[in-house]
C-alpha cells in the first residue's frame, strides 16, 4: 500500500494512474478540525510502505503566510515524525524554488518547501527538486 498526498494535483494525479500496487489519497479536505490527529489517524489504517508526499499549496505568489506553512511545513512535520517512527520511507516533492537568488528561496512558496526539506531529511526522508512542472490539475 501507497499513500500520495496531494492526489488530485498533478504530479499526484500522473503518480497515482501509473501505481501497480494499490495505493490511497490524501487531498486538501484533510484540512478540517484536528487535521494532525485526521492524517495520523488515515496513515495508521492505511499502514502504507512508502509516502509520497506531493501536496501543498504550488502558488509562488500567495502572501498568506499562515496557509502556506500549515500545508507545506507543518503537514510535512506531521508526515515525517510518523513516517520516521513507524519506519516507513517518505518521498518529498520540493521544488527548484529553493534555489531562489544566491542560494536561497526568494517566496514563502520556497522558503517553506526549504524548511520543510531540512525537516524530511532529518527524519530520514528524501526531498526531490522539481523544475517548472505543469499539466492538467495543476
């Protein structure tokens, strides 16, 4: 069993018609209520082998600081400690935004993918940098 976060985006949508195993989706209307407890609570029944953790919020120009954080940070937190903790492997898709300008992410679209790199790593995950990707669903 996989588990895609951000099913309906994408990359989410392409990795999910291309699975061979059965695999489950996890989209935005996690976000109700005690999400944190909701997603745990969704990992412990599906009891996935692997995470790929593709959702969040894509939108480079967005200024609400409070929406992009809790879907790219802090859902990656929760994500990486029960992964790390239930020894199951996580795939994180980043983006090349991290790079910004001298090295460093330019927008709050990159700079929280970047933190929550260093977090997924730290727990033994590993975080894919795409570039300019873009298709029906995104």
């Amino acid at each position: 069993m996989y588990v895609i976060t951000g099913n309906k985006g994408f990359i989410g949508n392409a990795l999910q018609a291309r699975m061979s195993s059965p695999c489950f989706g996890i989209g935005s209307d996690i976000f109700h209520g005690n999400w944190k407890s909701n997603i745990i609570t969704l990992l412990e029944e599906q009891e996935p082998k692997v995470i790929f953790h593709v959702g969040g919020v894509a939108n480079t120009s967005t200024k609400d600081i409070n929406h992009v954080m809790e879907r790219n940070y802090e859902f990656t937190k929760v994500i990486s400690e029960w992964s790390f903790y239930n020894n199951v492997k996580l795939v994180f898709s980043s983006t090349a935004s991290c790079y910004g300008n001298l090295g460093y992410p330019v927008n709050l679209y990159g700079w929280s993918k970047y933190a929550a790199e260093f977090y997924v790593q730290s727990f033994g995950g590993i975080s894919l940098r795409y570039f300019n990707v873009y298709g029906p669903g995104e």
